[in-house]
C-alpha cells in the first residue's frame, strides 16, 4: 500500500497539529496547555508549528487547520508590513 504524505509525519507533528485544531476544548490559558500536554515552551511550539504547516504532509493531514493557519499567518505579516510601511520602517 503506497504511503500517504500524511504518513511522513512524526507522532510529535501529529500531536501539535490535533492540539492546534482543539486547543480551545481545553481549560485555562493556551501557553499553559501547550505546556503540559506537549511539553514545549510556547515560542518553540509555535516556532516549530510555523515550519510544520509549510510542509506538504501536514496539509495532508489536516487540510482545513492548515489552510486556516497559513491564512492567519499571511494575514499578521500583510498587516505588519502595512505598519512598517506606514511608520517607514
């Protein structure tokens, strides 16, 4: 059986991908959460999320989470850049 793109990912890019999808299931803080179900500071779990969803098996996996987290990501630098334009920077 020919394996899927989605198979190339790691158990531990699995997780943050189904965490991402249903983080706001769960109580308190998000930080808080990432801690302890993923064991991960907060900067490198989204450091490590942004170079996950640029990948092909991600998209794979869950193509409806990743699609909405690269247009939110799009949607921050168009607006950041729009400042910096504005601020000369």
């Amino acid at each position: 059986m020919p394996e899927s793109p989605s198979d190339a990912l790691t158990a531990d890019e699995r997780a943050m991908l189904d965490f991402e999808g249903e983080w706001r299931r769960h109580a308190g803080a998000k930080e808080e959460a990432i801690r302890a179900e993923l064991d991960l500071a907060p900067a490198r779990y989204y450091q490590l999320l942004g170079r996950l969803i640029e990948t092909e098996a991600a998209l794979a996996y869950d193509p409806m989470l990743v699609k909405r987290l690269r247009r939110v990501r799009d949607q921050r630098e168009a607006e950041r850049a729009a400042r910096e334009g504005a601020l000369g920077l």
